[in-house]
DNA sequence: ACCCAGGTGGCCC
DNA sequence: GGGCCACATGGG
C-alpha cells in the first residue's frame, strides 16, 4: 500500500491521462474562471465565459469599467453573480490601475509579492490566489481545493489545514510547474468522478489506499 | 425534493 | 486556530 503524493500521481496519471488545465485561452481568462468557479461546477461557469465573450466583455477594461448590473447578467449562471462580480470588478481596476491594465507587468512581481497582493483583494482567499499564480503567472505553488483535502482525508486521516496540506504536498512532489498543473487538476478529476459523498471505491483507482468514508 | 459544485468573508468563541 | 453561516445557479 503505496500513499506517498508522488505514487498517488502516478496512478491516477495512468488512470486517467493528463488532464491539461488549464481550460482557457489567455492568462487573464483564467483569472475569471478563478473566481468564477468558486464553489461552483465548471459547466456554470464556462456558460459565463461565453457569455462574457459574446459580450465582448471578457477583458480587464471592459470588467473594470462597465456597469455592474450588466456584469451580474452576464454572470448570472455562475451562481454568487452579486459577490462574483464585485470581485471580477475589484481586481480588473486593481490591474488597470496598479499595471497599466498589464498582467504580464503584474506578474513579473515576484510570487510572494503576488500572493500577497492577490490576497489583499476582497474575494481573493488562498486557493484562488494560487490557482491564479500557477496557471495564469505560471509560477511554482501548489492549490489545495476540498478534493485535495478530501482525497488525502482518506488515505491518510487527519491532513491538518490549507497551509499545513500545502506545505507537505510542495514538500513531496516534484517541484515542476507542470506536474503543480497537472497534479491538481487530475485530483480535482478524481473528486469528480469517484470521491462524491457516496464513494464508489470499488471503481477507484485509488481503492487500496482509500480508508472509505471521511 | 434534496445534494452538490475546482471558496470566501464575517462573525463567534 | 476552528465552527457556522450567507452567498445563488443549474445538473443529477
């Protein structure tokens, strides 16, 4: 019985294949699929995005500038619109007013820096904030999500909190952005097909390692 | 008619 | 530090 993360990588790799995430086209689209996706199934927000597209409106200046109300509308699937938009708000004025509206000026901060700034931001917890600086500043920091806790619940009993989970993870894994992308979307694939409040641990691939239950 | 989804902030102790 | 609640839609 093998439960080291970099094992558990391995296998679920080999079950399930890469999953390259993540699934947007610039870096500031990933920002709003950040926040948009806060406790929210994906379908709901990729509805959004293509609304905000449609809309022309998928943009640092056009969220930092329009009228919120319309936002909400166009947002609306994603649950949260009110708080969504605020936050979709707050941190295209922030970009626009701190960088010129430049992402890649905002980026060549240093990751500390980043997070710190990210964090500043009403609406901006610690998961967003790494999702952020992985997949759209592409820098070295691990996400910890409910599936991450969850998935390790299992395997190993008490994982401790965010930082604690976090800490042991980047600590184990090798440090490569590209196994941070993949190691945390392929967990999030896990949580989603198998690690439902009803575990189907028979189908899992991780069913040796898996106590069952929470 | 429930339950959940790629969280966060505010409040309480 | 942790426990509880509001925030809101859409799919199973």
């Amino acid at each position: 019985m093998e439960t080291s993360p970099l094992k558990i990588y391995r296998k679920l790799l080999k079950h399930f294949g890469k999953q390259k995430w993540w699934p947007a086209k610039t870096k500031f689209e990933v920002i709003v699929g950040a926040i948009l996706t806060q406790r929210t199934n994906w379908i709901n927000v990729e509805k959004s995005i293509e609304r905000l597209k449609e809309a022309k409106k998928l943009s640092i200046i056009s969220l930092a500038t329009e009228e919120k109300s319309y936002i909400e509308d166009l947002i609306h699937s994603s649950g949260f619109y009110k708080q969504k938009t605020e936050r979709l708000v707050l941190i295209s004025r922030y970009i626009l007013e701190k960088y010129e509206g430049d992402l890649h000026l905002f980026f060549k901060k240093s990751l500390k820096e980043i997070r710190k700034e990210l964090l500043s931001l009403k609406g901006i917890g610690p998961e967003t904030a790494d999702s952020v600086i992985l997949y759209s500043a592409e820098k070295l920091i691990l996400p910890i999500d409910a599936y991450t806790l969850r998935v390790f619940m299992r395997i190993r009993g008490n994982v401790g909190n965010y930082n604690q989970m976090q800490r042991y993870l980047m600590d184990e894994l090798p440090k490569e952005i590209g196994v941070y992308k993949e190691f945390h979307a392929i967990i999030v694939k896990l949580g989603k097909v198998y690690c439902k409040k009803k575990p189907r641990c028979h189908l899992c691939p991780l069913e040796s390692t898996c106590k069952k239950g929470d």
